[in-house]
C-alpha cells in the first residue's frame, strides 16, 4: 500500500509540472507587439462613445426602446401632415436614446429609424403648399444643381457644386442684413467735413398762427351764409340748368364752389334736379311730406367731376357768358412768412 501511495503522489507531482509547462508555453505564445497594441487601443479608446464591455440589460432595453419607436413610426401617416409635430417628438426621443449607444447593434437600430425619419421628413415636405402651389423637392434639387454648376458636364457627373454662387442667389432673397464679412471690395476711408451750424435770432423764426374759436365759427358763417345767398337766388330766377346756374365762366374755382354750396340745398331737400327732359334741371321744392316719404321718395347721391377741360367745354356748349352766381370776393393771401 505504502509504494502505490508513493507511486500515486509522484504521478500527481509529474501532472503539475505538465501544467506549469503548458502555462509557459501560453505565455510564450503570445506576440508582445500584440499586447502593446491592445493596451494603446484600449486607453485610446472612448468608453463614453464605444463600450463592448455595456451593461448586456442596459443594451436590451435601448433595442427595445428602439424597436418600439420604430414600429410607432412607421404605422404614423399622420405625421406627414404640414401642422403635425410628431416626427419632430420622435426625433427627440431618438436624440435621447442615441445618448445611451456604445455598441454598433444599437446604433443600427438607430441609423434605420434615422433614415425612415429622412424619408418621412421629405414626403411631409412635397406636402407642403406654397402660394398654393405643391413643394417638388426634386424641382428643388434641380435648380440649385442648375444654379450651383455652369457646366453641364459637371451636372451629368455629379461634380462638386459651386456654393458661392449658390449663397449669392439665396442672398438676394434674405431680409436679413448683409455684415462686413461679406463684402470684398477694398473699404474706403469716408471723408469727415466739418459742417457749420447757423444760429438764428427768435425774430427771423417763422411762427405758426394759432386759430381761435372765432375764426372757426366765422368760416362756418360764411358757409352758412352763401347757402342762404344761392337758395334765395333760385327761388328769384326758377327752374334752370344746373350747368347754366353754377358755372362762372370768370373762375373754375368759384364754379367747385357753387357745386358745393349747391350739394347743401339738395341734401336739406330744398331744391332738387329734374332729368325728365334730358337736362339736368335745378329748381326749389318744398320739404317732402310723410306720403311722399311712405310712396317711396328718397335720396339719390351722384359724384360730380369738374376739370378744367370740362369747365371750358360746359362753358362753350351753353354759352355761358356771365355767372348766375355773383362772384365772391377773393380771399386775402395768407402772408409767407406765416402757416397754420
């Protein structure tokens, strides 16, 4: 029994030394150029962005979240629609989502509901109206590539694009102030003169003319007053031609003045125009009464026109040659120096 023992424990010593060989040998197989490398990989490496060592539960739930926000996505037409928010919501979450990505797995599943974003985004776009008119973003596309490349062979190829050109079409459209960065002409220096400021004395100012209540009243008198006048004068003459009765043929401005006061008599209906006989005949009445206001009497209003080359021409078809209307007097010129 005693030799099998010793026998036993030397097999065992003979097994352990096999294995510290084995070690070694592991130990030499290793290439230390290898090492080095995976030692600079990993202090160069951002644990913050890629992380193969990620909670395995963490990286479930963002694939799960994913995957729902995808799906939730994808069966969402109304999103779509010009006045939705719900890709913008969407894009959110995913922003908030891609902060919690270390490992490709999950980045794919972010990149495909970035692309389905895109395409969603581009058809929410065409949808777009514009002067009622439908968004092409392929029309789009077309004019800047029209714009951007002056050679059509750079068009045919796809060669780079001139974004000068471009920013200066779009900058004509800004309402937007252009800044000094923009421009590239030389600056040149603004020439300063000294400017001299003359003083004037408080009696060489020209002074407004403060209206009293007075003079308002007076003009209103005075209105009043050629109303009454011209109402009096065609009580005394008759039934006659308006153009006969308010023209005077001395002055153009005296006849827009008859007009004028003529339009009080109409309005207060005291005097009225008369087209039966295919000439605009004025003459006084009384005031309507209530049956002629219950048959259905009423108030017609008309614009007059008077110019100068009509004035004359009523003038020379009536032959008018003297103003049924006395000439006022001229008002006194308000002096220069003065305003109101």
């Amino acid at each position: 029994m005693e030799d099998q023992t010793d026998h036993n424990t030397e097999e065992e010593d003979d097994d352990d030394d096999d294995d510290d060989d084995d070690d070694d040998e592991d130990d030499d197989s290793v290439d230390p150029g290898y090492a080095t490398l995976t030692q600079s990989l990993d202090a160069k490496t951002d644990r913050d962005k890629y992380d193969p060592a990620q909670d395995k539960d963490e990286r479930r739930k963002i694939r799960e979240s994913y995957r729902k926000l995808i799906t939730k996505t994808q069966g969402r037409r109304e999103y779509m629609n010009s006045k939705s928010s719900g890709l913008q919501e969407t894009l959110i979450k995913a922003n908030i989502l891609y902060s919690r990505v270390k490992n490709t797995q999950e980045a794919t599943l972010d990149s495909k509901l970035l692309v389905l974003s895109a395409d969603m985004g581009a058809q929410k776009a065409r949808n777009m109206r514009l002067d009622y008119q439908l968004f092409s973003v392929d029309e789009f596309v077309s004019k800047i590539k029209t714009v951007g490349t002056h050679d059509t062979s750079i068009q045919r190829e796809g060669g780079e694009f001139d974004w000068k050109s471009i920013g200066m079409r779009a900058m004509t459209f800004g309402k937007r102030v252009h800044t000094i960065d923009f421009m590239q002409a030389r600056k040149k220096q603004r020439r300063t003169t000294q400017t001299v400021r003359l003083v004037r004395s408080r009696e060489d100012l020209i002074q407004p003319v403060q209206l009293q209540q007075n003079d308002i009243a007076g003009h209103e008198n005075e209105t009043s007053n050629n109303v009454n006048q011209i109402y009096r004068l065609l009580d005394q003459i008759g039934p006659i031609n308006y153009f006969v009765f308010i023209t005077n043929p001395d002055s153009l401005s005296q006849s827009v003045e008859n007009i004028f006061y003529v339009s009080f008599l109409i309005r207060n209906a005291v005097a009225e125009l008369d087209y039966s006989s295919g000439q605009p005949i004025l003459s006084i009445r009384s005031p309507p009464t209530t049956d002629e206001l219950v048959n259905g009497l009423g108030k017609k209003q008309i614009i007059m026109h008077l110019d100068t080359a009509l004035w004359k021409d009523i003038i020379k078809t009536y032959n008018v040659r003297t103003s049924m209307i006395p000439t006022r007097a001229v008002r006194q010129q308000v002096a220069a120096e003065r305003w109101y």
